[in-house]
C-alpha cells in the first residue's frame, strides 16, 4: 500500500500493552468476551444434547465423539495463545490471527445439512479447516467417507485418534491447498476469514469436479461458476447462521496440478 500524504503527521507516543489483556482476546473487549463466553456455554448445553440424542442411533459414533468432547475439555480449542508456531503456521499461510476464532457445526447440525446435501454411502466430504473434526462424525453418521484438513497442528495431534476410531480422518494442511479431486461435497466455515483467504479457497473450490457440491457458512460463493442449490439457517455452536449449497458447473474447473 502506498502513501499519498506529502507531509509525515507527528509521531505518537508508543502505547504500553496492558498486563492483564488475554493473549486469546481476537481484539475483543472484556465484557464482549465474557457475553460471548456465556452465550457459548448455553448453546454448548443445548447443541451437546442435540448431538448425544442423535448418535444414540449410531451408537458405534457415540465413543469417538465423547473422545473429542472430553479433549476439548481437557483443552479448550477457545483458547488459543498467540505463540511462535502460532506466528509461523500464519505467516506461512497468509492469514491473520483472527481468522483463527473458533466455532463448530453440531453433529445433529451437520447430519441434518449433510443430508439435504446428498450426502451419503458412496459420497465423500472433505471438510477445509475441520478443526477438532465434529462435522466429520456427522458425515459418518450417513455412512459417506469424510476427511478434514486443518491448519493448526495441535487439533490434529488431539482429535486425531477419535476421528480415526469414527472411520475418518484429520490431516494437517492448508485448506486452501488441499486436494479436492476425490471429493463430492466440500465444507468450510469461512466465518472469520479474511476476503484474501476466502479468494483463494474460492480458486481450490475451482479444482473441484463438475457437480461437487460446496457448502460454506455465512456467505455464499460470489464468483461466477457455482449454481446455488439452497439456504438454510442453522444452528452452530456460536448460535444460527446461514449455510448455502452450491453445486460446481462444469464450466468453472481451473487447474488441478497445483
């Protein structure tokens, strides 16, 4: 970026960080932080239930996922510090540290999404930026194949295992760098990110085969090349919010060497 000001304004004097500001605030005021929690907290409640009433009929899901839910109470995925590797992973992949706020789909959400979707045994979800990989359950819950790809390694070396022990799987990656010729549905919570980050996931969905479908929350693709099929307001664990489906026309698929 450039400047068109002829005149250098005066400096101002530097300013202190505070000593009790939360290294995992995302630039958020105290009391805003401590609504979001509360509110996080209830619908926690609710959306846990949810998701236990509905695994009661896949019981063989039922381990893995409370195999997630103790790891993010051991560790919280709320939380998350500001640290070196942080700093790298980011810097790596072009994004910022806000894109990091954490958020997840219900099992009963997804199941329910997934479903209206197509999706199903014989299909495959890829899921960019899985997380702790809770929308990979639903997907096994339909009896499709599912993969995550997630940026920060420390939720892959937690949720691994029980994702593994439901049938699917969590890798590490950059989303916007992933592999999507395999898949039939792709899902991304593009939420907090960036228009840069949400361009070049918009160029990977371009790899994607003629009649893939992408859902994405919040927003909608806005490029030429994507039929949308639907709109629906759900139910995520920060409270309800817009998901489309789309379909991939045949007319929109780039490059699929990189």
């Amino acid at each position: 970026m450039g400047s068109t000001d002829m005149m250098e304004p005066p400096s101002s004097p530097p300013v202190k960080p505070r000593r009790d500001a939360p290294d995992d605030d995302y630039g958020m005021s105290l009391p805003a932080l401590v609504v979001l929690r509360i509110s996080i907290m209830l619908i926690e409640l609710f959306t846990r239930l949810g998701d236990v009433l509905v695994l009661l009929r896949r019981p063989r899901l039922l381990p893995p996922y409370l195999g997630l839910w103790l790891r993010e109470v051991l560790v919280s995925p709320y939380r998350l510090k500001r640290s070196f590797e942080v700093t790298r992973v980011l810097q790596a992949s072009g994004q910022v540290f806000n894109e990091l706020m954490y958020g997840e789909m219900p099992v009963h959400t997804g199941v329910w999404l997934f479903w209206k979707a197509g999706l199903g045994p014989g299909s495959r979800l890829v899921d960019l930026g899985a997380g702790r990989g809770r929308t990979l359950i639903a997907a096994r819950w339909l009896g499709a194949e599912a993969r995550g790809v997630e940026l920060m390694q420390h939720h892959v070396a937690l949720a691994s295992k029980p994702v593994e022990r439901a049938g699917a799987q969590l890798v590490l990656g950059d989303a916007t760098q992933a592999d999507l010729q395999d898949a039939t549905h792709v899902f991304t919570n593009w939420t907090a990110l960036t228009p840069q980050t949400r361009a070049r996931l918009v160029e990977r969905f371009r790899t994607c085969r003629p009649g893939t479908r992408v859902l994405t929350v919040t927003r909608p693709v806005e490029a030429p090349g994507f039929t949308i099929v639907s709109k629906h307001r759900l139910l995520f664990t920060w409270g309800p919010e817009y998901v489309w489906i789309h379909e991939v026309r045949g007319d929109v698929v780039g490059d699929t060497t990189n």
